[in-house]
C-alpha cells in the first residue's frame, strides 16, 4: 500500500493508482503547500501513486 509521509505531522495511506494529488485532497490537505519527495528527488504531484512511500514536506510561503 503507497504512502505519503507528511514530515513532522503523520502519514496518509493511500489506494494504489491514485494520484498524490487525489491522496492529499482525500486527507483534507492542500497539496500545493507541499514538495513531494521520492528518494530525496522532487516528483510532481500528478505522479501515480504504486507500492511506494513519498515524503511530504510543507513549503513556507508569505510575504
């Protein structure tokens, strides 16, 4: 079962063939406040999730 580590709050299990994107949304998150990881390398959040476990680190935005 795919994953998405959210660094410093928890985990999301997700469904196989999901996208991040649908996963994070599912959650009740907002995946545009997040950089996802795959092996240390940025991966986009359309990426279909497989049997895989991405990190989700949150981005600080402001002004």
């Amino acid at each position: 079962m795919p994953s998405i580590i959210i660094i410093g709050k928890g985990t999301i299990n997700a469904d196989d063939g999901m996208t991040i994107e649908k996963a994070m949304i599912s959650a009740g998150e907002h995946p545009d406040a997040f950089i996802f990881l795959l092996g240390g390398r940025p991966i986009p959040m359309t990426s279909v999730l497989n049997e895989m476990k991405i990190e989700a680190l949150r981005v600080a935005s402001g002004g």
